[in-house]
C-alpha cells in the first residue's frame, strides 16, 4: 500500500465511522509495531511512524529499514485484528459519547426487526432497542414503521453500546410537549411536575412566566389542535393540564380535577394530605380504580386520601379508642396525635423514637416502648380485619348457595292448583244433579255454596281427594269393557 491510499483509507474511517484521524493512524503504527514483535520476537529498538501528509510507513528495528514484505502472512493478520479492534473500541466510544449526551432527549427511528416482542430501532449508524416494558400498553409497531421515543439508558456491553428507549416514561410526555408548543419550548410556560399511567392517562402541571399567557390555554391551543397531536401519538392517552400553585392548598383541588374539593388538611410529619369531598364527589375524586388520586398523589409528591366528612369523623374516633389504649398515654397526647394526622398505629411505627419523644415530650425510652406497643398492635389490627375480611367473603360466597338450596315442595304446587280449580269452580254455573232414574234433582243455593253444604267449593274438593291416582302399568293393560263399570258410580253421584 503507498501512501495515497492509506490516506484515503484513513479518509473513509473518518467519515464512515466518525473515528479521528490521528486514533487511525495511531492504531497503525501500534499494529505495525505488534506485527514486527511476532515476526522478532523482540521489542528493543522497534520504531514505527506513518507521514500525515504523505502516508508513508516507515519501520526500523535497531539501524535496519524494514520493509512491509519482510514481516510475513503471520505478523500481518495479528496486526489486522489489532487495527479492527481498535478501531471497533472506538467506535464504540464515538456512539458512546454522542448518546450519552443526548439521554432523556426525543429522537426518531426506523424500526428495523422484532425479537421477543422487542423492537429494534435504527437510529442513523447506530442499533437501539425498544423493550417490551417500554412500550405504551396496548400499541403494536411494524418493520418500517417511524416511532418516536426518549433515549432511556446507555451502556457498554463488551464493546458494544446497548441504547435503550422508552415510550411510556413521564419523559416522553415532556418532550412531546416541548416538542409540539413553542410557549415551553422558549421556556415562557414551564412543566413543573409529570405523572403518568402510560396507556390510560397523564397529569401535567403547567406553569408560566407571563401573566399575558395562560398556560393552559397554549397547551390545549385552538379547539385542541395543540393537545390533539400528543394524544394521537399517544394512541389516545387522556392528558389533564392543571395549573401549579406553589401553595399545596390550591394545588391539590387543581391536581384532582373535575372533582370539587371541599377541604385539605395537611400534616408534615407525614407527608400526607386529607382531602374532604361530598358523597356525590367521591367515586369522581378516587377515580376508575383510585387512579385519579394516585396521579395526583404522584404529581404533588404527597400522600393523598379522600374522605368524607363521616368518613373522617369515624378515623377519629376509631384513632382515639386505639391510642387510649396505649400504656401510659395521657388525653392530652392521644389528642396531639390526631392533629399531627396520625389516625392508627401504622402512623406511629413511622416515627424514630427521638421525633416522637419530642412530639411527645416524653423521652426516648418511653417513645420506644410506645412505638414497640405500635408494631404489635397494628399487625394485630391487620390480622382481625384479614380475619373479617375473608368472614365476610366467605359469607357471600354461601349466601346464594343457601338461597337456592331451598327444598322444592310438590304440596305447594298442588295446594296451588287446588285453589286455583276452587276459585274457578266457586263462580262456574253448577252441573245439573241427576238421580238414577236421569231426572234432575236440585241445584245447591248461593247460600249453600257459600257455605260449602251443597255440591259447592266442598264437594269438588271432596271429589278430587277421594279420587284414586291410576296406575299407569294396570291401566295400559285393561280393555275398554273393564273401565266401564268403574266409571257408573262416579255418574251416579
């Protein structure tokens, strides 16, 4: 090789693989160099430098010039693999360098194969690796396809850079929105807080800098043509924009938005938040399955309990017939208690012995024996309301088995259909009486057949009990002439 095309060699690493040039030419000389200490097997007086500008190579072991042919087949593939090793390394710390700096930003990709449910995505030269986990709930990509997603990690494998993306983290939310509202993008509205259910729904908190801009307005833009894009790239995700107040008093109500908020009490010790609501406000405040306090939860960074009025007032005195039973606690403390916000014995176990000796005024034994009585009454409250619980579930699951497990009784159904043919009988003209001779005989009064002494209620009644029930084996075998004579008496009366 002349030095022409070394350098146009060196030239094509360069811009292929974004690799300097002085790295390349480094790696030749060390390949050099390893190549002529295989074919010696001594390093002592080995020199090797390559022009910049010419590209010529030129290798001296002591005072002799080395030529390229002298070295052989063997010390020339050791230095091939040196030089594609090194050259791989720093490669890789190129695409290292350049996507670490950019963890957390948008980027947009090809989606090259699947593995497992895992997509790959090209990113320019560079090989990332949508997961499984990563991937909004529900959506399906396919080869070809252009998705967008938030560089999550970056890390070397060996000699390899492993990028991992992210589609469902809060992040992902936050650079659609800088990306999509040019407001957050020049920083006159900002995004204070992000919580997110990936799949279902977002919370954002939005404040902005310019009281001429309301920053919600901007990010829901014109009939919601600003909101509409990221909730389309979001496969139809719900996003709630709320309005930050550094006053928690106000942030909270805004953060459980469209319920209406009637009071919040926050405790500090805690971290915790009450919120009071009205019946009808309630399941709205919660949400479909507690969703809507727990994003609120997550975007204050506080805990967050709805309650009504009732509610709260039964947590009190539930609290207060579980602190009375605290050895050595005074009325005065079980009352500091319950306006620090501690309303069971879990709430207590949280406290270190030296806050609650100051809470208190107690000192540290005492709050420890306090705190020991705590732990043991708390796992016993959760075991009497395990215990309830599963009486409970183990009552329901009986309840309808019980139910239906009621004998079915024939009395009631031919006591029914006894009444029935009564009740038709009591006002059905009567039959005219015949005697043996075929003359008519009197017909029974309405007094008589209201008081059952003529061939009324009483004489059906009668005729249907003393009726023998037929055997249905006897009667399939008896001829028409044996029925006969069983029937004249019936006739006769």
């Amino acid at each position: 090789m002349n030095g022409a095309e070394l350098l146009r060699g060196v030239d094509f690493l360069h811009r292929e693989k974004d690799i300097s040039k002085e790295v390349i030419f480094a790696s030749i000389e060390k390949a050099v160099r390893l190549a002529i200490l295989k074919c010696y097997d001594d390093e002592e007086g080995i020199d090797v430098t390559i022009d910049r500008q010419t590209g010529v190579i030129r290798a001296r072991k002591g005072e002799r010039v080395l030529e390229p042919e002298e070295l052989g087949r063997i010390a020339a593939q050791s230095a091939k693999q040196l030089m594609i090793q090194n050259f791989r390394e720093e490669e890789s710390a190129a695409v290292f360098n350049v996507y670490a700096a950019q963890k957390g930003d948008l980027v947009h990709g090809t989606v090259q194969r699947f593995e497992g449910g895992a997509a790959t995505v090209t990113l320019g030269r560079a090989e990332a690796l949508l997961p499984r986990s990563e991937q909004i709930p529900g959506e399906s990509h396919h080869v070809g396809e252009r998705v967008k997603a938030i560089i999550l990690d970056v890390r070397k494998v060996g000699h390899r850079v492993k990028i991992i993306l992210s589609r469902n983290h809060p992040d992902f939310v936050r650079r659609m929105f800088e990306n999509e509202i040019p407001e957050i993008a020049d920083r006159t509205i900002e995004i204070k807080a992000v919580a997110r259910e990936a799949g279902y729904r977002t919370k954002v908190a939005v404040s902005s800098i310019d009281l001429k801009v309301d920053c919600v307005g901007a990010c829901v833009g014109v009939r919601g043509s600003r909101i509409k894009n990221i909730v389309d790239e979001l496969g139809g995700e719900r996003i709630d924009i709320v309005r930050w107040n550094d006053s928690l008093q106000v942030l909270i109500p805004n953060a459980l938005q469209p319920a209406q908020i009637e009071e919040v009490f926050l405790y500090q010790r805690l971290g915790r938040a009450i919120v009071l609501v009205k019946e009808d406000q309630l399941s709205l405040a919660i949400g479909r399955r507690g969703q809507n306090v727990r994003l609120g939860s997550k975007l204050v960074g506080w805990d967050i309990e709805i309650m009504t009025h009732d509610e709260l007032n039964e947590g009190i005195e539930r609290a207060v017939g579980w602190f009375s039973e605290i050895p050595g606690i005074s009325d005065e403390l079980v009352e500091v208690f319950i306006e620090e916000g501690f309303l069971s014995f879990d709430d207590l176990t949280f406290l270190e012995p030296s806050d609650l000796a100051d809470l208190s005024g107690l000192n540290e034994e005492q709050a420890e024996d306090i705190i020991a009585y705590c732990e043991e009454a708390s796992e016993r409250v959760e075991e009497e309301a395990r215990v309830a619980k599963a009486n409970q579930d183990r009552v329901q699951s009986t309840a309808p088995v019980a139910k239906s497990s009621r004998p079915f009784s024939t009395e009631t159904v031919s006591a029914s259909s006894e009444a029935k043919q009564r009740f038709d009988n009591l006002f059905a003209p009567a039959p005219p009486a015949t005697t043996e001779q075929g003359e008519e005989g009197p017909s029974a009064t309405e007094e008589e057949v209201e008081e059952g002494t003529g061939e009324g209620e009483g004489s059906v009644t009668a005729e249907m009990e003393e009726e023998p029930a037929p055997a249905p084996a006897e009667a399939s075998d008896a001829s028409p002439e044996a029925e006969a004579p069983a029937s004249e008496p019936a006739r006769s009366e």
